[in-house]
C-alpha cells in the first residue's frame, strides 16, 4: 500500500490549521483550526473488506514534570512515550482517501461526540482524554481526530505517524469506548497491508525559527 497527503508530504511540518494549536507569542500558544488532514490511499491488497486510521505522536514526554513550565525545558534525553491523536474504524472499503477536515474542523472543548462517525465509521477517544482529566474546563472524551499540541517548551521536534490499515475484516471487533491501543490488540492477524506517513511540528519558537 501507498499512503499520501494533499496536506502535508511525507516528512515534513504539519501546517498549523491541521494542529490543535499554534505558536502565540503573548501566551505561548493558542487553539488553532484543529482540522484532520486529507489522506489517500493506493495499491490495496486483494480481501481488504474495511480500513482503519490511526494516528499517533512517538515523543510525548513519558514524565510531566517539565512539561510547559517557564524558564524550564524539557530535555531530549528524556524517555518518550505513544500519544494518540486519532482512532478510525471501519472504513468502508470502496473509500480511497480521507477529505481534509471531514471528521474535524474545531476544537471542541470537552471533546466531540462519538463513537459514531461520518460514513458509518467510528471513532476511538483520543489521548487528549486522559491528558485533560481533572480540568474543569477541558476534561471529557475526546473522540475522534484532534491534533498536534506539543509542550511549547520540549528541545526535540515531535513526529506524528499517519497509519492506514487494509483488513481482512468487515468490522473491527471493538465496541463502545475504545482505544488506539485496543484497536492495535484487536486486529492482530487481520492486517493485509499498511502504509504510513510521517509529519512534524513544534510548538517551541527555539526549534521553529532553526527549521
């Protein structure tokens, strides 16, 4: 399989209205377009009967203790952990690609409803679930696509890792409130075929103005 994008190429900087926040001089940052990206797939295997979506960044801080403090950074040394950003199933099979802001075009305070999708497809709770948990004014299920954020104050760059999977199933066999991490354990043995792309972003004016 092939996986490419309208909004952004393979490797590069994710623009900010597909980004759950931009840089913003007088408060560090502040809440962007948060739209999901365009994405097309080619070359699917023969048996692919749905797809699935996920998106994922490979280097959110595994400690919070420096997270977006003043005068602090977070260093590159520090361990990094998964964040998912989006979790899509059961993608028909006749699709091919995936219109930019299709699935968001906000950010929605307390997160979006779900699972239900457009399409008849559904949707995960992304990450953003638990990193709000215990905001009175933010915290809720955050199903659906929600976009780059990174710590304004992190030393490295992060990478979001754009993956469709063809499977060998017609539904993913997950119900009600699901995970990234439980949509990776419930199609073990039913991937025919995946591809990825891979784009960045920072929110730290540091490692913006060198790139």
């Amino acid at each position: 399989m092939k996986l490419t994008s309208q909004s952004f190429a393979d490797g590069d900087r994710i623009p900010g209205e597909f980004a759950f926040a931009i840089a913003d001089a007088a408060h560090h940052v502040k809440l962007s377009a948060n739209r999901n990206p365009h994405l097309a797939w080619t070359e699917v295997p023969p048996g692919t009967q749905c797809f699935a979506v996920t998106c994922h960044d490979l280097d959110v801080p595994s400690k919070p203790d420096d997270v977006n403090q003043v005068g602090r950074e977070i260093p590159a040394s520090l361990p990094r952990v998964d964040f998912f950003h989006w979790t899509l199933v059961d993608i028909a099979p006749s699709t091919s690609s995936i219109e930019a802001g299709a699935y968001s075009h906000i950010v929605t305070p307390r997160g979006k409803a779900g699972p239900s999708a457009p399409n008849n497809t559904r949707q995960g709770i992304n990450d953003y679930t638990s990193w709000f948990a215990g905001d009175h004014d933010m915290e809720g299920d955050y199903y659906g696509y929600d976009g780059p954020c990174p710590p304004w104050n992190d030393s490295i760059v992060h990478h979001y890792v754009f993956t469709v999977y063809a499977l060998d199933i017609a539904q993913v066999p997950l119900q009600g409130r699901f995970t990234g991490s439980d949509l990776r354990k419930a199609i073990e043995g039913h991937v025919l075929a995946q591809a990825s792309i891979t784009g960045t972003y920072t929110l730290n004016p540091r490692l913006a103005a060198a790139s």
